[in-house]
C-alpha cells in the first residue's frame, strides 16, 4: 500500500487466533478512498430498469407485438419468464381486434377495436386501497365512441373499479384514468373494452400512484439508503446496439424496440432524460457509456452535446425543446462496453478498436473538452494496447470481474480480492514499464464486478441472482482490497443494482435489500476515507481500517468468513480512545441465508454502542463487523 507520511493512527492488532498475531505497524495513511468506489451500474436487461426501477405496470404498453397472439406468450429463458409476443388478449370475437398499419400511433402498427370487443392485460400486482393511475390514447374510427377502462382484482362484478370514456374527436385523445385497488393480488387485470364504435388504441399506461416521475417510490427509498455516489448506464452490452435518440421525446411516441442485446421489449420509456433525472432523485451523479459498437462517433458526439451543450447548439436545442434548457454538464462518458469479447454487438480486432476509440475520443472531446473518459480494458493484451495507444484519451481505463459461486465459504468469499489484486498488479506493472504512461495517472474503473451465479429466481427476471450472505461477506472482502490500493482504484460500479445480479430485489408490489446491498450501505454510509495500514496476517479474517475525513473517529472493519466467533484486542499508537463506540453488524443464521422482498429479513445490519476502552473487538461467525471508535 503506498504510504503517506502525515499524523496518523498504526493500527497494531493480535487476534486470538491459532497460530496467528499481527505484527506492529507504523504510523501512516494511504491515498484518500475515492467515493466512486460505492458506485453502480444500471442496465436495460430483464426487470433492472423495467419492472424494478421504472414504474410501469404494463408489458408492451405501444404494442411491439400484434394482438391477438397465436401461439405462446411467454418462454422460460435464464430462469426467467420472457415475453415473446403480445400479452394483450382479446376480449370477445376473435376478429374483434385488428393491427393497422396506416397512421399508427407509435412503431408499426395500432390495434383497432370493433364494437363488442376490447383487449386485457392480466397478471398485474396490486396493494389494497393502493391508488393507480394511467391514461390510454384513443381514436374513435367515425369521429366518436364509449370506452370503458376497467382495473379487476377478481371476477365479481364488485371487483373492480371502472372509468367509462366518452370521445367525439377524430385525432388521438390523452385521456387519464385514475383506480383504487379493492385487494391484494398478482392476478389483476386491465381491461379496455369498446361499446358502440370502432376506436383505435395508441399507447397506454399504469402506475402506482405515489411513483415519482415515472419511478417506483419503493425502489427509490432504497437506492436513497444505498446512497451510490455514480451510476453507470445504459450498458453494459445493450449499449453496443441502442441508439439513444430513441430514448428522447414525447415517451409515448419513441418507438418500442426489440432488446438489441438480451431478451424482450425495449419500450424506450426510460432514456437519457430519464436517467438524469433519475440521478438527480437519488443525488448521484450521472457516468453515461456511449455506443462504440454498431455506433459512430458523430452520434456519440451528438450525444455529448444533448447533454452538455447550450440551446444555441443543434442538440441542446432539442434537448431545450424537450423542456430541459439547462445543460446536464455530464462529467463521465464511457466509450463502449467490453469490445474485447465476441459477445459484443459490433465486436472488432484490438487493432481496429484502438483506432475507433481515439476517434470517438476526439470528437467527443471537440464538443466539450472537459469530459472524463473511461476507456474499455481487460487486463492482459487488450488493456496494454489501450494504454500503450490511447492514453492521451482517455482519464481511466475500465475492467470488469464476475465470480461464480464456490462451496468453501471461505474460497468464496477470497474471489473477489483475488481479483482485484490480480487487476491491480498488472496495471502497476504497466505504470513502471510503458513510455506512454510517464507522467500520467490512468488508473481503474471497475465498472462491472459482482458474484454471478445459479440458480436464478423467477420472480427477479432475466439472470435473476439471489445473493446471500456469503456474497455479502464477498463484496466486503473486494472492498477492502480496493481500499487497499486506493491509489489504483478510482471508481467501481456494482452491476446491476436492481434485479438481475443487482443488490435490491423487487417484486411486482414490494422491494427489499439483497445481502450484496446491505454491505455496500454499510460502508458507504460508514467507513471511513483514510485508510491507515494494517500490519500482520490473521486470516481467514480479513481486515482494514481507516480515519473518517475528518479524523475523529477511527472505523475497522472485519469479515469473518469462519463459524467460529472471535474477540480482537487491539492497540492503537498515539491516539487516545474515547470510552464508547459504534458498531454495525452484517450476518445472518448461515452463510446461505437470504433475504426477500415481502418477508421478514434474515439478514440484517444491526446497530449498536459498546465500551471503547477495553481495546478488544467483537468479531461475530459468518459476519461483517464495523466499528468506529472515536478519538478524543
């Protein structure tokens, strides 16, 4: 660990431990922990963004997809339910509904509804006395029609809450829609029928009524506690084939699309505005990756200016039109996603690539000069070429990790310092060797890492993870080793936030904190930002310790990956402790305990006080253990 010779506190730990003693160390502190180490990294796979962060309610609200569907539905795909053709069904003749091209609403074609007819949506999941509100864009076929839209919860006549619509209008009509739930289901049902004249449907919608700006208010409220300082968005590989223009504008005329890289819809509900204003809601800021797949330099410059441009500019003048006049001032762009690999949608040689990132480089730059790039890397000859090739453009250079799922809780939860150990030190090496790094300081965005393992869970959708308090004692440990080398690591992005392999888990009605998410509020809430040298070796324990920023208060840090439960004296040179300190405890029954939304938690962050003055630290089984002793 590089040190730096300023007032500091050793830490000088013996851990009551078969053959084991820590060593004294000396008084010095490291490089600041950059923030950016909490970050995440959001992307529109499965039910991360749509159905987790995103507060629709309905699939293929602007029917992708014709209806009525012949054939099935829906196809298990990675453990999920994906959808594969239209899920509104039609209510009453089977020639009720018709797709017409001519005019459409939005995309390729608007369903006309006869007479006597009407479509549904079912499997939808409602909260008793909850409120929902929606709107439907109607065209009456002959100038005028009665519609009625109705929310069921079951099959009496008493089961539902109606809303008839009356239209004289030959153009399409907004009209809103306001329910309130008689019960808790999964099994409701919107309903748009048609009574006297044909009428065509454009787009429709349905949210809980306390979603904020188009997001689920329960999601928000832990992404709020989770506190990330960055995301990183849209990708991920569905960046190498999405073109961001379709994500601006009116939401209900931008054009629903295949996913270009996974599986289902891609509504274009959620967008670059979209995600800044989601930043803004959870007070982080924004990193957007650009499309240097099947994409081009001049779109990624483009979007720069959408973003950070005047409204004297072609882009921001759109982006004023769209009723946003002020420039964003987006500080980080990542340029394309894991071009390495032969998954990639746009996938090219190393030789080629280097030459396409420095044109994406420049013309970025050309726009706003003052933007902080994050180029693709993966150690070993890829992320050398970058470096020895791009350095002049670019400010960080990204590696990603997964790790899969090991018995040994131990070897387990060890993968992910491992691996940033192995990222670190090739990346030093080449600090030392390339001519074209001297003078620069280009150090890593991990800006993908995450546990990636089966079986997945259905109800958290496509690569649905459940992530249980062995992975929680896993991140812990890749946090400590980043800690360790803040000097190298200048930012980390935990992939994928929500759902998918993502540290909160949401259902259709509720949302709670996977294991993974506990770990990482606890010590971006509470560990400190000076770390201070650890000397010794106790393992399997794993531990680190750090001053908070204003060096009041010394916070430590230990997994214990081990059944066995530990008392940990400790000495501290030159620093006079206070008599109480705060401790936070991560565990849980066993290492494979989860936790799920709806249900009462089984892992939990528990807090406490405990004497300070004694030296010796409570070390719990299967447990993350934080303390933060004061200094007088």
């Amino acid at each position: 660990m590089p040190r730096i010779h300023t007032l500091a506190a050793a830490l000088l730990i013996a851990a009551i431990l078969p053959a084991l003693c820590y060593c004294a160390g000396t008084d010095k502190i490291a490089e600041p922990v950059s923030p950016y180490i909490y970050g995440q990294f959001i992307e529109h796979l499965g039910r991360c963004i749509y159905g987790g962060i995103w507060a629709e309610m309905l699939e293929d609200r602007k029917f992708y997809y014709p209806a009525p569907t012949i054939g099935p539905i829906w196809k298990e795909h990675e453990g999920a339910r994906v959808l594969t053709a239209s899920p509104w069904e039609v209510i009453g003749r089977n020639d009720g509904v018709k797709m017409v091209r001519e005019n459409s609403f939005v995309g390729e074609h608007t369903p006309l509804i006869q007479p006597g007819s009407g479509i549904c949506q079912r499997n939808l999941g409602v909260v008793k006395n909850k409120k929902y509100v929606g709107y439907v864009w109607l065209k009456p076929q002959n100038g005028s029609t009665k519609i009625v839209v109705s929310l069921i919860w079951g099959e009496g006549p008493e089961q539902r809450d109606q809303k008839p619509v009356s239209l004289q209008t030959k153009r399409y009509q907004k009209c809103r829609l306001n329910f309130t739930a008689g019960a808790a289901t999964n099994q409701a049902r919107l309903e748009i029928t048609v009574d006297d004249a044909p009428c065509c449907v454009g787009a429709v919608s349905l949210m809980p009524a306390d979603n904020i700006g188009g997001m689920r208010a329960d999601t928000l409220k832990l992404l709020k506690e989770l506190n990330a300082p960055i995301y990183r968005w849209p990708g991920g590989n569905f960046v190498s084939g999405y073109d961001w223009r379709d994500g601006i504008g009116d939401r209900d005329k931008r054009p629903p699309r295949k996913n270009p890289a996974w599986t289902g819809i891609e509504h274009n509900d959620f967008g670059l505005d979209e995600f800044i204003a989601f930043c803004r809601e959870v007070a982080a800021e924004p990193l957007i990756v650009v499309n240097s797949g099947l994409g081009n330099h001049h779109s990624a410059a483009e979007e720069v200016q959408y973003a950070n441009g005047s409204d004297e500019t072609p882009m921001g003048k759109w982006r004023s039109q769209n009723g946003r006049p002020q420039p964003y001032n987006v500080k980080w762009w990542g340029i394309g996603n894991e071009m390495y690999g032969n998954w990639q949608l746009g996938y090219m040689s190393l030789e080629r690539y280097v030459i396409k990132h420095n044109l994406f480089a420049k013309a970025m730059r050309n726009v706003d000069p003052s933007i902080k790039l994050i180029a693709v890397g993966d150690v070993g000859r890829w992320s050398e070429a970058m470096l020895k090739n791009c350095a002049d453009n670019m400010d960080l250079i990204s590696e990603h990790f997964y790790k899969g799922e090991k018995e040994s809780v131990i070897e387990h939860v060890q993968q992910t310092s491992k691996a940033v150990i192995s990222k670190v030190k090739a990346h030093r090496k080449w600090r030392n060797e390339l001519d074209s790094l001297k003078g620069k300081d280009i150090r890593i965005a991990l800006d993908e890492w995450n546990y990636w393992h089966r079986p997945y869970v259905y109800e958290y959708g496509e690569l649905g993870c459940r992530y249980t308090l062995k992975d929680a004692l896993g991140i812990a440990v890749g946090l400590h080793e980043m800690i360790r080398n803040s000097d190298m690591i200048a930012m980390a992005n935990y992939a994928q936030t929500v759902n998918v392999i993502g540290c909160i888990k949401t259902t259709k009605t509720d949302a709670a904190f996977a294991t993974t998410g506990l770990t990482l509020k606890l010590y971006r809430n509470h560990f400190g930002t000076l770390p201070v040298e650890v000397t010794g070796s106790v393992e399997p324990l794993d531990i680190v310790a750090a001053w908070t920023k204003d060096r009041k208060s010394l916070t430590v840090a230990v997994v214990n990956p081990t059944a066995h439960f530990y008392n940990l004296p400790i000495n501290i040179e030159h620093v006079d402790l206070g008599k109480v300190a705060g401790s936070w405890l991560i565990t849980g029954p066993d290492p494979d305990a989860y936790n799920e939304p709806g249900k009462e938690p089984r892992v939990v962050i528990t807090t406490r006080t405990v004497p300070a003055g004694n030296n010796v630290l409570e070390i719990a089984p299967f447990g993350i253990s934080l303390y933060q002793l004061p200094v007088r």
